[in-house]
C-alpha cells in the first residue's frame, strides 16, 4: 500500500485527487492540507510514501515544502502538481528534491503511474514527458473516449503499430520496460485483444 498525503488550497481539486487514486487498491490518500506548513508538521509524527503538493499556497508553498522534506534522512518521495508547462519552474522544483513533476490537465492515468513510478524508485525526471503529458491530440482523444484509454496508451499503441518493441519505446518514453509491459497489459484488456498482431490490426481498424 502507497500512503499518499496532498498539500493544495484547492479544496475541490483535491478531493478529486484523492476520489482518483482511491479508486486503485494499492493507493491510499492518508490527508489533505490547504497548505505547505500544515503538511511540513504532518510528517513529523507520521509515516508517508509519497507526498504530491502544489507550489502556490499559503503559509508555506510548494518549494518550501520541498526544502523541508530535503532535510529528513527518511523523508517521503514528492511529486510537484503544477499549473505550469515551463523549463524553469521544473528545473527549481527537481533542484530541490522533487522525485517527480506533473501538469495538473494531465491525463488522470499519468499521475497514478508516476505515483508507482516515484514510489519504486524508477521514475524518469524528464521535462518533454511532462510537456507531452497534457499536449491535445483530437483523434488520440476521440480514440480513447470510445476505448476508454489513457493518452498515454493511446500513444503507446500507435508507437506498437510502428514496428517498436516495449523497450523501443520504454526508451523513447523514458518509462521503464515493467510500466509499458503494465500499460500494455491494460491495453490488451480494454481492446479486447491478446497479441500484439490482434493490437495491430485494432490500430490499422480505426485508421491510427
């Protein structure tokens, strides 16, 4: 079990985080706070794997959370919820410890793999990645609102239908060869398929 705490002043935005990830038996949303220093006094009586915090709050914000987690030899993972797309502002949160970094329009499935990703250690920090995680794409969406795909699945089929192997696109995607295999599994399951020639033929079926 993943014990997860949220720092945001966005009341409603949070819940929803937290009716998200609730929704996945590994992950368990433990509090909610409206601000940085609330979440700082938290951690110092109990045990948290991952923390995902904004960067604009009150009292304290989300770099001086991550200044404070910096600090503790047992500190929890941090993964930077963020309204914005720009360089800067990724290279400053990951300069002060973030483990991971993600749009706040990105596609819900991205934030519950980056959890898993940040959690186990193998999270590639990759500022394109983040760019791509919430970049409009009108047929990968109407492809996946009638297979009920991720973005990123949608991605990772097209890529499928190209000729590349998991760690082709393991590498391409700076994911690891396990989260594809994962990705492709759930894939499989929504498509109704069981190979990769069954995949293919699906993509070449709706012209991807």
């Amino acid at each position: 079990m993943i014990r997860i705490v949220i720092a945001d002043d966005h009341t409603l935005f949070a819940k929803g985080i937290e009716g998200l990830l609730e929704e996945h038996d590994d992950l368990v949303v433990l509090e909610i706070f409206p601000n940085g220093q609330k979440l700082v006094d938290y951690l110092k009586t109990h045990d948290v794997d991952v923390v995902l915090t904004d960067l604009n709050m009150p009292v304290l914000d989300g770099f001086g959370v991550l200044s404070h987690i910096a600090l503790d030899p047992y500190r929890a993972k941090v993964i930077v919820l963020s309204m914005y797309d720009e360089e800067k502002i990724f290279k400053e949160a990951i300069q002060k410890g973030a483990d991971g970094f993600i749009l706040k329009d990105a596609d819900p499935d991205e934030l519950v793999y980056t959890i898993r990703e940040v959690y186990e250690g193998r999270h590639v920090l990759n500022f394109q990645r983040v760019v791509e995680q919430a970049q409009p794409n009108t047929f990968f969406d109407s492809f996946r609102d009638k297979y009920r795909l991720s973005r990123r699945e949608v991605q990772i089929v097209s890529m499928i239908k190209d000729g590349n192997t998991s760690k082709d696109i393991a590498d391409i995607l700076g994911l690891s060869p396990s989260t594809i295999e994962t990705h492709r599994k759930n894939i499989h399951q929504k498509l109704g398929v069981s190979t990769r020639v069954e995949l293919v033929n699906k993509a070449y079926e709706m012209k991807l």
